[in-house]
C-alpha cells in the first residue's frame, strides 16, 4: 500500500512544528503575545528587575477584584520603596483596574495563576519589565485561624494579595490602617521578586531564616516570614512600616540593586 508511506513524513513534520511552538510559548493563549519572559520560577528576574542592565523601565500592571482597590497611599508608598532600590532610569509605571469576581475563593495559588492568565494584558517586552499583582476577593485556602497568608509572589514577575484577608485583618484592629498592611504586604512580595532571602540574589552574609525559607531572620526587616503569614505583623505595622535591613539591602546591591 502507498498511502501510510506518504501519511509518515506529513505526521513526523505537523509533531516537530506543534513541539517547538509549545516549547516556545509554554502557557499562551493570545496570538501574537510572546509571554516566556513572565513564565519563570520565583527570583529569575531578580537582577532584571533591581538593575537597568536589560530593563530600563518597569510597569506593574495592578488588577483588583471590584471593591478591593489597594489605596493610594500603599501605591506610593510602593513606588518609593522600588525607587529606592532599583535602577529604571526610564521610569516605573503603575496601572490599575478592576475585574469581576472569579468566584473561586478560596483560593488555592494554581487557581491564582490561572487568573492571571485570563486577566494578565501586560507582558515583559523590549527595554520594558512587566509585573502583575492581582488583588484577590479571598482567601488562601491552607489558611488556619492563627496563621494566613496576606499575599504570594508565586513566579518570576506575579504577585497576588489576599484582599479580603488585609481587609479582616485591618478590621478587627483598631490601630492598624489598611493602606499600611497593603503597603507591607506589597513591599514585602516585591522583596521575594528581588531575589530574597536567597533565591534569586545570593546571600552575601547568612541572614536566612532557618525556619523560615526565604525569608530573613533579622528582627524587624520587611523580609522576616511573619510578614506574609499575619500574626504579630500588626505589633510591628502599629509602630512604623517596616523597612528592609543592612543584610537584604546588601544582597540586592550586589546582584545590581540598591
Ligand atoms: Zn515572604
Ligand atoms: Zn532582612
């Protein structure tokens, strides 16, 4: 018969051209958007994103459940806190808007992520690093009742915050502001996207928490784990935001930051 040899080389050549499209794209939907740049693990871009080596301007495109808009104040406070430690001599630009609910809280982060890949319209391209922050109507799902997550940077340029849990958590303190737990909670995931604790930007002085991965065993940093795990992150909003120490801050300048 002569139709399986023809049939062979035609079905060898469509599996090449569907491997190296997927290889390429690993999670695209859209035509014509190339989104490999944003699909990295946790502190990929940690240089790329602290120095102006390959990016000299970064966006961060803010998208919020309706009603759950992060405060003024906690976005200034952001963009001060990422001109403090990084070089984007072309700018930082922050854009917000507002989605509808999922209607998938709690949430577990793989649900998360595939919110952003439904919401996401701002991608890495050119001189110009992308980042995400999705402001979630919910919360995680593995939280217990003296231990939640108040926010996640769950890949190389994405960030979630739990919302409703800053929400419950500014609510049931009569001391502690909403945009100020925003604004420890944002510069805290930030911190995590630069690479620390040691992942992304190497320790240059043991500081790790050793109970803690990731996170910074110096009292009072932005960096220690009970930041992103509420608890007595309160007693340390009540005083001041907290603010990055001299061994984090050190781990940044030396992978291109400040
Ligand atoms: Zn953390
Ligand atoms: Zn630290």
């Amino acid at each position: 018969m002569k139709t399986p040899k023809l049939l062979l080389p035609f079905l060898f050549f469509l599996l090449i051209i569907g491997c190296s499209k997927d290889s390429a794209n690993p999670d695209d939907g859209t035509l014509g958007v190339d989104k490999s740049a944003n699909l990295k693990a946790l502190g990929a871009s940690a240089n790329e994103l602290l120095s102006d080596a390959k990016f000299t301007s970064l966006t961060i495109e803010v998208v919020y459940v309706t009603g759950f808009k992060p405060t003024e104040a906690a976005l200034n406070n952001l963009t001060q806190f990422l001109s403090n430690h990084t070089f984007k001599p072309d700018g930082l630009t922050i854009t917000t808007r507002a989605v509808a609910s999922s209607n998938k809280a709690p949430f577990s982060i793989e649900e998360i992520a595939q919110i952003e890949k439904d919401e996401r319209l701002v991608y890495t391209t050119g001189d110009e690093i992308a980042v995400f922050i999705y402001v979630a109507d919910g919360s995680n799902e593995n939280d217990e009742n003296n231990k939640v997550v108040l926010g996640s940077a769950f890949r190389n340029t994405s960030v979630v915050l739990y919302g409703k849990t800053i929400e419950n958590i500014s609510n049931n303190s009569n001391s502690t502001a909403k945009s100020d737990l925003e604004s420890v909670v944002l510069n805290h995931e930030f911190g995590h996207l630069f690479g620390l604790v040691d992942v992304g930007s190497p320790m240059q002085v043991n500081h790790e928490d050793s109970e803690n991965e990731a996170h910074c065993n110096v009292e009072g940093c932005l960096m220690t784990a009970n930041i992103e795990f509420g608890g007595s992150i309160i007693d340390m909003v009540d005083t001041n935001i907290p603010e990055l120490d001299d061994f984090c801050i050190n781990d940044l300048a030396a992978n291109g930051g400040k």
